[in-house]
C-alpha cells in the first residue's frame, strides 16, 4: 500500500539526477504477481516506520524482498518497503497518483521515455542504477556459432530475439548494432539491412516474447536465443548444457533505475527513502543477493566463478533519439508486406545481359525476392507490355494479391506465384507500356487497401515509356498527388533494368508516391537490386 509517514524523515541526502526524455519508445510488457515485503520490525530507536511501496521489474522484485526484508527499518532510516513485481508502465499505473508505488525499477532506463510520453512526466531518479545485467545469446554447449558483432547476430536465421517492440532485451541486439555503426565498428547502411529480414518474421518473434521459453527451446531443439547473463544463470539446473555469449565489440546492459514516481507531496522524502534502499543494495548483504540471483552490481563487474559471459565492453547509446528511430523503423518493417509486383515484358527484355537474358535474370531475381517474404505477406504479379492485355490494355494480371500460405486446391498462393513468374519469358514482346500501367497498379493496390500492411507497387522496367496513346508523366504524377490518401498511402518502388532504363523518370514515379527507385546497371546487379528493392518500405 502507499507510505503513511508520521515520523521526521531522515537526514536529507543529496537530490537525484533530474531525469531527461530518452526518447526510445519500447511498448509495455504486462507481468503479473506480486510480492508485498515489509522491511524489519521496528527499531529501538524507531518511534514509528514509514512504509514505502516499490513496483519492480519481476526479475528482481525477488532480491529486493529478500534484501528489504532482512534489513532492519532503523538501518533503512525508519523505513519499511512493500516490494510489487510489475513489467510495465500499465502495470505501474498513472506515476505520481494517489495510492500507487513511490518508487519504481523497471529493467532499463528505457522504459522511463516510455512513462514520460504516456504521463508528460519528467522523472526523478533516486538511483541511476541498483543492478545491471548484460544482454546476452544463449546456445548449448558445443553450439554456440561465432559473433564478430551484433549486426551479424540480428543476421542469423532462426535467432530467437523475442519482441523487439515490447521487450527492452528483444531489443538489445538492435541498439547494439546501432551503437556498432555509430562507433565505425560496422557499415552503416547494415543496420537497417539486418533489420528488414529480422522484422518480417515479427510474428514469430511475438510468440517468443518469454526468455524463459525461448531458453526452454534452445535446450531441447538447439539453435539461439536472445536473453539475459542472469536469465540464463539463475535457471539453475535447467540451465544445464548452455553457454551464453555476447559479440567481441561488447553488450548492451539493462541497469535498473530506482525512479520516484510518488505525488508531488511525497516526492523528496520518496526520493530520500530510493537512496536509502539503493545504498542498502549496495550494501555487502546486498550485493551478495544480486550475486547469488544472478546479477552483477551497477559497477558491470563479473560474476565471480566463471559465470556469465566475463569482463565485457558496455555499448552505450550516444544519442538516444536515434535508437527510438530505429525501432520506429523497425515497427514499420515489421509490419506485413502486400505488393503487387509489375514485371516489363516488352521487346527488349529478350536482349541479352551478360551470358543471360534480361527477362532470364529478372526471373531469377524474382525467385530470390520472393523467398524473403514470411508466409503472411500478400503479393500479387502482372506482366506488362503495350496491348498485353484484355480490350487493348498494357498490362495483364498472372496472379493477384494474396498470402503467400494461402492454398486452393492444395496449393500455395507461393507456389503459384512462383509458376507465374516462370511464364513471363513466353510473354516477351511489343513495347513499354510504363505510364498507363504503374497508373493502374497503383489503383488497384489502393482499392483494396490493407491498413494492417504497407501497401506498394514494385514495378520493373529495362526501358521509357513507348505507348503514344498513354497519358503523359505530367499527368501520371498530378493523379499520384490527387489521389494519394496521406492516411492509406501506396507507395510505388521502381526497378531498373540496365542503363537503358529511364532512370530520371522512374526516380520522380517513385518520389511522387514516397517510394524509392534502383538502378541494375549490369546483369551482375540485378539479383542484388531486385532483392533490395523487394524489401523496400516507405522512406519514413
């Protein structure tokens, strides 16, 4: 319950940080169960106890019960603390109400952005941090692969990372790369490569939001999984046959703020009480119970007897609005992908390019692309060229837009595609039919928008538009702008195909739609280009 306060609070300490806006926006995890823990009985030189309620993060809610209980209150200055285990700022309630916890210590200061931008709050932190815990990837023994870095960790296929979008460890690798590249010790265009495959499996990420489980996992079927140094040690003999490691360039810690989140009317004696119980953490008692929980003191030291991952380098967000960028980004890439992609069929896509085609490499490119797409993307494929299709148009539709796990008859709405793609040979003739058809692509995606994707037209062409009955780009680009829905936006992406594609214009087709538009100057670059655009999303 909330702290009653009859006595004279103790000496005053020196005020806390004045807490600033991080600005990483993390959703809430929702933990359950509480523990309500007095801190000892009442002292000789105690005339009356104020108790104080502390929400914390639930992995450590435990030690600070342990260590509030076994501390007298004369020791705590008079003090008692009921110690509740909540994940999040929904769990924590509106900070500052009357009747809720004085004081709270999530996992990471980045939960506190979170609670500023829901109340308008700016915080008081009694204690910067009462633990620390690096981010670490767990395998079983033997198993473990080798990470230069946490941008080739986000790289490899199966890891199991969590919900980046709820979880301030699922989302511990991406600050790690982005504290990589920001540092020179990675590109920095690969950070945003790395996350584009990582998202599309966003769904699957979500149904391994518990490290518990996503341990479990590891020791039964093997592979990798994103946890903490003290989930993993304080499994006991379940965690038997892991090891744990974290990449040469270092790992992103969660530190544990005590915040004062207590009325204004109790907000410095609040503040005083987190000292108390953040010096008494620091205490011998103290540290000893983090230790034995699995926790390294706010110091980063070691675990002692070789466990955890040893002495490692901290990564350490330079500028926190950056890294609240990337995962907005990364919440935009995770949503699912519907496409329809537009194929050139005319003439001279039978050149040849190298010691292929170029309609042969774009096929082949295509199959690549397509492989990318998670199950629950829906893409669709037309093939165009002037009067390919029905009543004299320039284009034809060879499959529409569906999940790619989608069956009829038994088979694959993927397979299917892939059967369409393979036809676009036998359909080679006649010219470029560019404008009509990117018109009615983009059309066709916006009337039966999906608002829960991003919806995108992915035209590729090796040439300019040849239909002299066509509108003109002018009129292409004043219809873009009359019938672009800032709120259901379709966003058109453009391929080139060699040097005889007219860039310049595909560029402004693109532009006009907030897309983006690539060049495959030689055979060599196309698989690579068509793959980079397939996962292009909107500029934002």
């Amino acid at each position: 319950m909330a702290g009653r306060h009859s006595a004279p609070p103790s000496k005053p300490v020196p005020p806390g940080v004045k807490y600033t806006t991080i600005g990483i926006t993390v959703a809430v995890v929702v933990g359950v169960g509480a523990f309500a823990i007095v801190g000892g009985l009442v002292g000789n030189k105690c005339d009356s106890v104020s108790d104080y309620t502390v929400a914390a993060d639930p992995s450590i809610a435990p030690v600070l019960s342990e260590v509030s209980s076994g501390t007298s209150a004369e020791d705590l200055g008079c003090r008692s603390f009921s110690i509740q285990a909540a994940s999040g700022v929904e769990e924590l309630g509106a900070p500052g109400r009357e009747g809720g916890p004085e004081l709270w210590i999530p996992d990471s200061t980045r939960w506190v952005a979170h609670a500023s931008g829901v109340s308008g709050t700016q915080f008081d932190v009694a204690a910067p941090s009462v633990a620390s815990t690096p981010i670490v990837i767990a395998a079983r023994d033997g198993e473990m692969p080798f990470f230069a870095n946490w941008v080739s960790a986000l790289e490899l296929q199966g890891l199991r990372t969590g919900d980046p979008l709820s979880s301030s460890i699922s989302s511990g690798p991406i600050v790690g790369a982005l504290v990589e590249a920001d540092t020179g010790q990675v590109p920095a265009d690969s950070v945003n490569g790395a996350l584009v495959p990582l998202a599309q499996t966003q769904a699957t990420n979500m149904l391994e939001a518990d490290a518990g489980k996503r341990l479990e996992a590891v020791v039964s079927d093997g592979g990798t999984a994103i946890a903490t140094e003290q989930q993993v040690g304080n499994r006991g003999d379940q965690s038997a046959g892991l090891t744990v490691t974290a990449p040469n360039t270092g790992a992103v810690f969660l530190d544990y703020p005590m915040v004062v989140t207590a009325p204004d009317s109790r907000r410095d004696e609040a503040k005083e009480a987190g000292v108390a119980l953040a010096e008494v953490m620091r205490s011998a008692a103290g540290q000893t119970a983090l230790s034995e929980g699995g926790f390294r003191g706010p110091d980063r030291a070691p675990l002692d007897a070789g466990r955890g991952v040893g002495e490692i380098v901290e990564l350490t967000v330079a500028d926190p609005e950056a890294a609240s960028q990337l995962l907005k980004r990364y919440a935009v890439l995770a949503l699912p992908s519907r496409a329809l992609v537009v194929e050139d069929v005319s003439g001279s896509m039978s050149e040849t390019a190298g010691t292929e085609t170029r309609i042969a490499l774009t096929v082949q490119a295509s199959e690549t692309g397509a492989k990318l797409f998670p199950d629950n993307a829906q893409l669709g494929l037309w093939a165009f060229s002037i009067g390919l299709g029905e009543n004299g148009k320039d284009y034809r539709e060879l499959a529409p837009i569906r999940r790619l796990d989608e069956k009829r008859n038994g088979v694959s709405h993927r397979e299917r595609l892939t059967d369409a793609v393979r036809e676009l040979p036998t359909l080679v003739n006649g010219g470029t039919g560019l404008y009509d058809t990117t018109l009615a692509a983009f059309r066709k995606v916006k009337e039966s928008y999906d608002p829960a994707a991003i919806n995108s037209v992915i035209l590729l062409t090796d040439g300019s538009n040849e239909d002299p009955s066509s509108i003109t780009l002018d009129e292409l680009l004043d219809t873009f702008e009359k019938e672009q829905d800032p709120a259901r936006p379709v966003i058109i992406v453009t391929i080139g195909i060699t040097a005889d594609a007219d860039a310049e214009t595909l560029q402004q087709i693109s532009a006009a739609t907030g897309g983006t538009s690539h060049i495959a100057r030689t055979p060599a670059e196309i698989p690579g280009v068509f793959v980079d655009a397939m996962r292009s999303r909107a500029a934002a």
